[in-house]
C-alpha cells in the first residue's frame, strides 16, 4: 500500500502505471478484439495470465478503473460491472446454488431485495433480518447458510448494520460476507475495516459523483479463503485460494452474463472518483446542516439521519466513519402536508431518482421506488406516504435549508 493518501493514490494512480507518452490519463480503448502475433501467447491469456482476448471481459481502460476502486478499498482485487445491480447479481448467481441460504437485511434497497426475490425463485433460501443487531443475524444461521449481505447505510431508512460484529460472525462460521459499501463509499470508510469478504459498490453514485455514467464493482479483500467453499468451480480452482472466488465473479458473472462496463464510461467515473474525498466531505457537512435544521422544524415529524444524536445507531456511526455520516436523509413531513404539493415547490432539490450525486436529489419513496413493495412491506420497513428521501449534493447549505422552508412555510 502507497504511503500516500487517499485522493493522491486516485490521482496519480493512472500515470504511474503504464503511462502512454506520459499522459495523466490511461486511454479510452474502444476496441472489441485484441490481437496476438503468437498464438500460444493468445492461448496463455485464455488460461489465465494476465491479458485482453475480448472487451466483454475488460478492456485496459476498465482495468484502470478496477485498480483504482481496488486502492480506495484497500483491497487486493476488483471486477468492474455495467451497473451495480449487475455488480449484486454477478455476486449471488456466481457464488450461490439452489439449496443456499443468504441472510441479509430486512432494510436492503427495493431494486436489491427485488434482485433476492428472484434469487429465491431459483431455489436460494433468503432470511431477513434486521441486521442493525448480530444477534438476529447469529440467530438465522442454518448449517446451509452460505452468504450475509448487508449495507453499510440503509437506503432510505439509514439504518447502520451492526457491520464489525456481523463480521466477526461470518470469520467464526466461515460465511462469505458481502457488504456494499455505496452510500458510505470507501472514503468514510473501507469496509474491510468490518471484516468484509467481497465489498460492492455502485460506481454511479458517490465514486462517478457526476450523474453521468452507471456502474458497478465487486472488490475481493484477501480476507476470505475460498478453499473450503464448496461451489467453486474447479477450473477455476488455481492459483492462491484467496482469489478463486473473485475469478469466479468475473467468469460466471461478468463474461457469461455479460453485465461489462464500457471503457468510455469507465473513463468518466475514473476522472469523477479523483475528487471523491473532496465531494464526500462537502456532502457530509451539507447533510448533516440540513438534518439539525429539518428536525426542529415544526413541519417535518421526523428526520433520519446517522448524524443526529436520536438516530438509533449513532454512535455506531461515529465510530465506524470518523465522524461523517454521509449524504443519505430520510425525511417524513407531518401528515396535514401533501406531499406531492410540496415537492413541487421546490427550486434547488432535484425531483429525480439517483443517489450520491453533486445535486440535491429529493423522492417520495413509497409512491415510486418502493411502490411494488405494498404498504405492508413499506410499513414492515418503517415508510409512511409521507416519507422523502434526500440525497444531498454540493451547493451551498444555506440554499438547501432555505429551499426546503420556503417550500414547507407555504405547504
């Protein structure tokens, strides 16, 4: 690991590995193919040594990005998807058989516990818990228990997963602990620090920043021996047992699903990640502004957020982060505000679906993103008709908090 610090590896990270006539960036290869003058070269890069045969399953540009994610991770390997949903499903397909079971949290994101349902129509035996206490998660444990998957923030509840002591669970009963990282991304915290296996992240949200280009990445932390996980395949079976399971990611997953990111828009999120350290910590202070300001305010019944000393999970938090708390609040108006009348009010906050971007982003969660979910699963969640999820950006905080009470005084 360089003694640098974290946006300075990011930074410099492409000119110091391979630089091509000393440019600052690694170049955008758009080729499909990628030829040999020896054959036995050709057929040494399909055994595995390392090397490009097709762009399905990466090109130099992506590898570059993957060696970036890899640095802020501190990991020791990363796949890099066309989106994070396909990053989550690479995951479980890869690594999961019928007959499994897969523990994760009752809070998971709508499009992630959507992507389980499927899973258990594949024969995958899905457990939900609240994950905010180990000791529910100890308790699901079967002798077919494969996998726990948990965020480190809940999307759009916030809740912290008790993540240190879950993972000591996993170390203990030899589980593959999958963890992603999205809304607190690998600055606030990498979450091998939690003892993850595999670590997820949607490269869309605070690592791109820009809301101009999807992705995913599913890092490998070297803290999980595959050797006695009994569905890797044996081709793949070679080299340090550390890394099967990712070689397994990146062949089932990546090349026979085809989920693979483009090397132009692996470009854009590596150019975005250079200045992640510096959004995260003008996001953070904007959020937590925001929620003091919202949760003294006579209109708004409750604010969720890690920051504020009534959240549940506090000190968790503090502990885990550093003292941020990220960009993620749930906000639920009083009841006599129709909620629809006052999002239209709204001048700065953005009306659109997206997390971990430069602007504002404000939803109202259970009429579109947790709708299919039914109002029973919603209140099961803790989501009333009048709950709002905001993704704060990067403008200034005294526009945001007179944005919202503008809109709130004349709702």
């Amino acid at each position: 690991m360089s003694e640098n610090g974290f946006t300075t590896q990011i930074v410099h990270s492409d000119r110091r590995s391979d630089s091509v006539h000393g440019a600052i960036h690694r170049p955008i290869h758009i080729s499909t193919e990628y030829a040999y003058s020896d054959a036995r070269e050709l057929v040494a890069v399909f055994q595995g040594k390392s090397g490009y045969t097709y762009a399905r399953q990466g090109t130099p540009t992506t590898a570059a990005l993957e060696a970036q994610v890899t640095q802020m991770e501190q990991g020791e390997a990363t796949v890099i998807f066309a989106t994070g949903m396909a990053a989550l499903a690479a995951t479980f397909f890869a690594l999961l058989r019928q007959g499994d079971h897969l523990i994760t949290s009752k809070y998971i994101f709508g499009n992630t516990n959507s992507l389980l349902m499927t899973l258990a129509n594949f024969g995958v035996e899905v457990s939900l818990v609240d994950a905010t206490d180990a000791s529910e998660v100890a308790a699901a444990i079967k002798d077919t228990t494969r996998m726990v998957f948990v965020e480190t923030i809940a999307n759009p509840g916030t809740q912290i997963a008790d993540l240190v002591a879950i993972g000591d669970l996993c170390k203990a009963h030899g589980l593959v602990y999958v963890v992603d990282s999205t809304l607190s991304s690998p600055y606030l915290c990498p979450s091998k620090f939690f003892g993850a296996s595999l670590v997820v992240n949607s490269l869309s949200k605070h690592i791109g920043g820009h809301g101009n280009g999807l992705g995913g990445s599913v890092t490998q932390t070297g803290l999980y021996d595959w050797a006695n996980y009994p569905h890797i395949y044996d081709a793949y079976r070679q080299g340090a047992s550390r890394n099967w399971g990712l070689l397994q990611i990146k062949k089932k997953g990546l090349r026979d699903m085809g989920g693979t990111l483009s090397s132009d828009v692996a470009h854009r999120v590596s150019a975005g990640a250079e200045t992640l350290a510096l959004r995260m910590e003008r996001i953070c202070a904007n959020a937590l502004t925001l929620a003091n300001f919202l949760s003294v305010h006579p209109k708004v019944a409750r604010v969720h957020y890690p920051g504020l000393t009534s959240h549940p999970q506090h000190e968790r938090a503090a502990q885990l982060f550093g003292g941020r708390f990220g960009g993620l609040l749930g906000v639920e108006l009083d009841d006599r505000i129709d909620v629809f009348d006052f999002l239209n009010r709204l001048r700065v906050f953005v009306l659109a679906t997206h997390l971990g971007d430069n602007r504002t982003l404000v939803l109202p969660v259970a009429h579109t993103i947790y709708y299919e979910m039914g109002p029973e699963r919603r209140a099961l969640m803790g989501i009333p008709d009048g709950f709002l999820r905001v993704s704060v950006g990067i403008e200034d905080e005294n526009d945001l908090t007179g944005d919202f009470s503008q809109a709130l005084e004349s709702a």
